[in-house]
C-alpha cells in the first residue's frame, strides 16, 4: 500500500490521504515527481522498467514516482532517486524545472493518471556501473545522448514511457542545460 495525498483540479491539498492504486482507479488527482538526471558529458539517465510493473512494463523512463502522504515535492524527488537508482543526493542539488498539469489513461488497465508533475533536473557525476537499482523497479539503467533520446523517440517511441510531443519543452530545458556544462 503506498499513501498519497489527494488533490483538487488546481493542485491544492484536500485534506484526504488515499492508496495510490485507489486513486489512480478513481481518476483522483494527486502528485508525482520526474528526475532528469544528467552527467557532465550531457548526457541523460534513462531506466528500464521492471516487466512486472503494472504500467508500462520493459519501457525506458526516467526516475518518476509518487509524491507520498506529507511529504514535499523535493523530498519525494530525492528519496525516488534513492529508492529507483541508489544515489544519495542532497536535497539543494535538485533543479526545479517546471510543474506540470498531466491527464492520461494507462494502457492495459482500467486506471486513469490525473496528476501534477514536479518536475527535476539532477547534475551528478557517477558511472553507469555506480547505480544500484531497485530490481522491483527497474531492470536497467544507461546514459543516452540527447539527440540519441530524441530520435529514438521520434521512431521507435513504442519503447518509452514517453511521447515526443509530450516532452519537447523539457527536450529543450535539457539542451540549455547541457549548452551550459559546455562553457
């Protein structure tokens, strides 16, 4: 069971906590995290998940999850990232890029996702081989150029939890960043 605390339409606190899977089969809204996580070469963390995730099983993500019962957005996303990818970063490092109002359905189940995304970016300077992920989680993590991601987007999208199109502004946050480690 993984509390949650439930939203209004507008991203305000309600005051009711709830299951995350009771919430998401009621289409209630609620709070999620995204972590874009990048290294000084600019090039960007994806993962694998697991097969037996519920949504989007074996499709490539990024460190994403649910904002738990009282905790902040910035908590939440640090303790994702412990928990997804086992780096222990404090909380001034994350980036905050952009909150993001989201309404999707996910496929091959009968739940409907109506979130805000807190959305991070997440400088750090480790080695694919120094990730211990969570094998309920993820299967596998790799670094990818930017350009690598958005043309594996555009033509093979099947193997993201993403779409192109849904991404573009943070395609470009993530280019500006990498425009900066370059000076």
């Amino acid at each position: 069971m993984e509390l949650i605390d439930v939203i209004d339409e507008n991203n305000n606190l309600i005051g009711k906590i709830e299951d995350k899977d009771v919430v998401h089969g009621t289409g209630m809204w609620h709070r999620e995290i995204s972590v874009w996580i990048m290294n000084r070469k600019g090039e960007i963390l994806l993962q694998k998940r697991a097969m037996s995730k519920k949504q989007h099983p074996g499709k490539w993500s990024i460190v994403a999850g649910h904002i738990q019962a009282g905790e902040t957005p910035l908590a939440g996303a640090k303790r994702e990232t412990k928990e997804e990818v086992g780096i222990d970063v404090p909380e001034e490092k994350f980036e905050a890029m952009v909150c993001e109002k989201k309404e999707c359905a996910f496929p091959n189940v009968q739940q409907y996702n109506k979130y805000y995304d807190y959305v991070y970016f997440l400088l750090v300077d480790y080695k694919i081989e120094e990730y211990v992920i969570q094998i309920e989680e993820l299967s596998e993590v790799k670094y990818v150029t930017i350009e690598e991601f958005i043309k594996e987007l555009k033509e093979k999208n099947e193997k993201y939890t993403y779409k192109y199109e849904e991404l573009k502004e943070t395609i470009q946050k993530l280019i500006e960043k990498r425009k900066e480690l370059e000076k």
